[in-house]
C-alpha cells in the first residue's frame, strides 16, 4: 500500500432523563466554573487541552497521550484506533472517515479524506435486480456492500504527517485492550442483541461477537478480542502497507473471493487518502472550517449558515417557532441541491463556489416566506453555476500548542455489514449503499442521489460526515462533529448556532434538542423536548412535524481565553470529556 500525500488545493429546554458519563480528570479553573455555575449543563473544563470522544476508554488513552507530551493528532490516532477496540460498532479499521487538523502556528487548516472506495470491478448497476430496480440488501448486507477500506491508511497518514508519535506507539492502548479484554458496558450488550440476526451467519462474526455456546455476553464481563489484537499487532510492527498487502490484506482478499466479492487484493494495495482544501465559510466574524467533498457536510453547513447569517436568530430565539422555520426552511434548500450536485469530485465536476456564494444564498433566501412554510414539492435543486447511520463515530481533541483535531469515521450502518473478516477480528463497512443504487431512488437514511454519485470503479461514495473546526480572530474556538446519517449535516449546523447566536456554553449547546430537515420526506424531525406550543405554530405555517428518536452525538469543545471546554453528548452513554 503506498501512502501519498496529495498537495493541499492552496455554545432552553431540557433534555430530561439522559445521563451523562463524563470523568472529571481536569485541573480545577475557578473563574470559569464560577461562570458556569448558574447553568443547567456543566462542562468539563482544563486549561491544558481537551479530548472528547464517545468511549470513556478511548477519551483516556488519547488524554493520556496529551499528558505525556503528544499532540492533537497523536491522540486523536491513539483515540482512533482504541475506539476500533471498544466501539466495533462503529470505531473501525474496516470503514473509512474524515479528519480536520487545525495548527495555529502555521495557521493552516487541513483535510484527511480517507473514504472508502468502490472496488475497481465495481459497475453502476450492480446493486439492481433484472429489472433494473435497486435492491437494497445487495448494497447493505453482502461482501460487495463493502468499500475498500481507508481508516488504517487515513490514521497512519495523519500521523506521518501532523504527529509526534510512532504507529505502533499510537496503537500499544488499543492491543493492550483488544488482547487483555475491557468490562462491557450496557450500550455494547444491548447492542449485540439487537443485531444478532445479522451477525449470526457469518463464522467471523459469530467468533468474535458470541460465546462459544453461541450465548450473549453480560453486562460487566471482559470481552476480548484476540484475532483483532493479532491483526493491530501486525499493523504496529509492518507499517499500515500491512492492512493492505500483508496478511491482513490476504484475509480480506480471501473472503471476498469465497463469498462472490468484488474486492482484491489489488484494490487494496491501490488505496490512497488524500489531502484536500476543507470547505470554508463565515457566520457572524467566525472561520467556518468543515470537510470538503467527497463530503456533503462542509459545502451544505456554509450553504445553510450563509443564508441563515441574514435573520436575527439570536434575538427570534432558540428553538423558537420562527428559528426553526427559517432553519428548516435552508435545510430543506440545501438538501435539494445535495440530491444533484453532490459528488466526488475526482470524478464529477461539483459547482461548490455556486453552492458556497453568498449571492446564492441570497437567492434562496428570496424564496423563503416568515408566513408559511414551502412544499418539499414545490423545491428543485437550484442553479448554482450563474438520514449515514447514527452508528458513526465522533471525536474532537485539542492540545495546548495550538493544534486541534475533528475526526468522524464510520462503518455505515451500526455494526456495517456485519460481517467480520475471519482471522482478522474486525467488521467490514457497507459503504457502497452511499452510492446511488439508481439516481432517484433514495438510499437507507431517505437521501435521494443522482448521477454525480452512482457507482464508479475506484470511486469514493457521497458521505455526510461532517468534522467542522471554527476559528475566531485566527484562533481554534470550536471543535465539532457528529455521528447520525442524514441528519449529521443539520446537527452540527446546530451546534454552531448554539454557540454562536445562543452564546451557549459546549455542554449546554450539545445536550438540548434538535430538529432536522432533508428536504425528503417532507417533515421537520424534532427530539423530545420541543414545546408543544412551538409545534403548533410550526404546524400553522404549513410544516409536518414529527417527533422521533435522538438525533447524533456531537462529541465536542471548545478553547476561549485559554480554557478548554468539552462536552460529551448524553445521546451516548458511555460519551466522555476528559481535561488535562
């Protein structure tokens, strides 16, 4: 596998009965604890450099590496690959993400896209039936469901480039914890429960997910990994060319060519991340930094930010009936032009100054009525030329120098494909379903795709993963992002605007609740804890409402005057912020 290294292109309504798990490891700020003791939601807080992630296990080992000297990047690695350990749900080796790196000292602000691609043998209509209609199991729970993998690679490159620490430094917590076990909280028993039916038939899954009486692991028994430690080993002591030439690439190949999937040996050794120009905006004197294509999110978050920038949120208020009208009203806007234009861009051309243009945003801001809410029917993707899976996984890490991390990787669905690679101990993504199976039929989370997104040979599916970092007066002020399909675009939009025009502080502006809109269905999804009067208004301009489950898990901080802040989003139980 060859690494190269692509030039770069130039802070209110309670969420009642969550709880929250944040180990409080921080050195004390008085003044600031002082400030924050007449709210309701109370981030953990340090004046050294802060980790938030959605494992407790894994927001240790990456604090722990802040302690000893390292910096954002090493952490955020160490982070990445624990969280493959304790989080297989989501935490990977066998799916594919997004990471941004901001350095103050160089003032630069990259972007990692180590996304998976479609298998060189891939065609665009491998996912439809005879006749010509998408099938929606073959893009979801097969091996050709399955991307080539970029996180290994992703990780590694991050490191080489923006760390301090070796590979097989950055790896030693995650084998230790695969080979030595970790007490299984709640969240992980429920969860292999819950998906027993898709993981049973495959002898990889049933290995390393079940007892060998084929029984359910408990709540507080150590579950051990050691096909996952032998492979992470592997990596440590061969470099990341492991995973994609070595043994571990042989396994892969192996049970593609057993099971009729596409992926080679090939494919693997061809993989390449890359460094790409983040997407940026502003909003109210802040930087707004987001990821680029193949990412929707960071070219839709200054979309939306640029239209939303002209009305006074601040003063209609949070959550108030008309903010929420005129956010659903840029979310459904933006979606639209998502289902058109959206695309990776080493294969289609994506109008993304268009799209980012504030005359744009004016236009679509001329469209929009205080009085009545438009119909989905009613908006086409525009002219700009003159709901991902909630198992996603976020962290967001800042060290004391200067450097910050947002890092959102997945397997798509919750435990991907479920399908486990045997000898190998780690779940195989089913990123292929981001593709457009046929343009106009919508994919798993009810996102409409076109053309620019259908299946390509080595291509990297649309994704809406979101890693944002802003910057106020040149200076990293907020690390955010979200796990959560569709709606990850509309989550971190609102953790934005919580902080900036609520003047939130981080824990407060990721715990109340949210709203989503994608256009298709046309509804507002809203969180328990919307008034039913707000409701009610919303319903009398015209709007379908519905309440549903939580949405996302914005793991996040923020740096102002010196003082970190993080807040672990209580949507995930074993969520954790942990301080210097």
């Amino acid at each position: 596998m060859r690494i190269r290294f692509s030039p770069p292109i130039n802070r209110l309504t309670t969420l009642a009965c969550v709880s929250v798990l944040a180990v409080a490891t921080s050195t004390a700020v008085p003044a600031q604890q002082a400030i924050l003791e007449g709210e309701r939601f109370h981030p953990e807080v340090s004046e050294k450099g802060m980790v938030a992630t959605s494992h407790f296990l894994a927001s240790k080992v990456a604090r722990d590496v802040l302690a000893d000297g390292g910096n954002a990047v090493d952490a955020a690695v160490t982070a990445g690959f624990a969280l493959a350990v304790t989080q297989p749900r989501s935490g990977n080796i066998g799916g594919g993400g997004f990471m941004l790196v901001s350095d103050e000292k160089s003032g630069e602000v990259v972007a990692i896209d180590y996304r998976e691609k479609a298998p060189a043998a891939a065609f665009e209509t491998m996912f439809q039936n005879d006749e010509g209609e998408a099938v929606s199991e073959l893009s979801r729970y097969t091996h050709n469901a399955s991307g080539v993998p970029g996180t290994v690679a992703g990780l590694a490159m991050a490191l080489e480039k923006y760390g301090t620490l070796s590979l097989a430094e950055a790896l030693a917590p995650a084998i230790r914890l695969a080979e030595d076990g970790f007490a299984l909280p709640q969240r992980f028993v429920n969860g292999i429960r819950d998906i027993r039916d898709r993981l049973e038939p495959w002898d990889g899954s049933r290995k390393k997910f079940f007892k060998e009486d084929g029984s359910l692991y408990q709540v507080g028994e150590v579950f051990k990994q050691p096909d996952l430690a032998a492979t992470l080993k592997r990596i440590a002591e061969q470099g990341p060319q492991e995973f994609y030439e070595g043994k571990t690439a042989e396994l892969i190949a192996t049970q593609m060519e057993k099971n009729g999937g596409l992926m080679t040996m090939e494919d693997l050794a061809n993989y390449e991340p890359a460094i790409r120009e983040p997407s940026h905006g502003t909003y109210r004197g802040h930087d707004i930094y987001a990821m680029s294509p193949p990412s929707s999110g960071g070219v839709h978050i200054v979309q939306m930010l640029n239209i939303l920038e002209n009305y006074d949120i601040g003063k209609t208020g949070f959550n108030s009936a008309n903010t929420i009208h005129v956010m659903a009203e840029a979310m459904k806007r933006a979606y639209a032009d998502r289902s058109e234009y959206l695309g990776d861009t080493d294969f289609v051309e994506v109008p993304l100054k268009g799209i980012t243009s504030e005359g744009y945003a004016d236009e679509l801001r001329s469209q929009i009525s205080m009085d009545k809410a438009t119909p989905s029917s009613e908006i086409a993707p525009g002219n700009p030329l003159p709901y991902e899976s909630n198992e996603t996984t976020h962290f967001s890490i800042a060290d004391g120098n200067g450097m910050a991390v947002s890092n959102t990787y997945t397997i798509n669905f919750s435990y991907g494909s479920g399908i486990v690679v045997e000898g190998a101990g780690f779940l195989l993504n089913n990123e292929m379903d981001d593709f457009s199976a046929k343009p106009g039929v919508p994919n798993a989370y009810g996102l409409l795709g076109g053309e620019a997104n259908k299946v390509e040979p080595d291509k990297r599916m649309l994704s809406s993963m979101t890693p944002t970092i802003v910057k106020k007066d040149g200076k990293n002020f907020l690390v955010t992002g979200s796990p959560g399909g569709s709606r990850i675009i509309t989550t971190t939009l609102q953790v934005l605007m919580n902080v900036i025009d609520h003047d939130m502080n981080i824990q407060t502006a990721v715990s109340v609740p949210r709203i989503h809109h994608q256009w298709l269905p046309d509804e507002i999804r809203i969180e328990q804890g919307i008034s039913p009067d707000t409701i009610a208004l919303l319903e009398s301009l015209g709007h379908t409402v519905s309440q549903q489950e939580a949405m996302g898990a914005a793991q996040s901080l923020m740096i102002e005057d010196g003082v970190f802040t993080g807040g672990a989003d209580p949507r995930r139980s074993t969520s954790s912020a942990m301080g210097l």
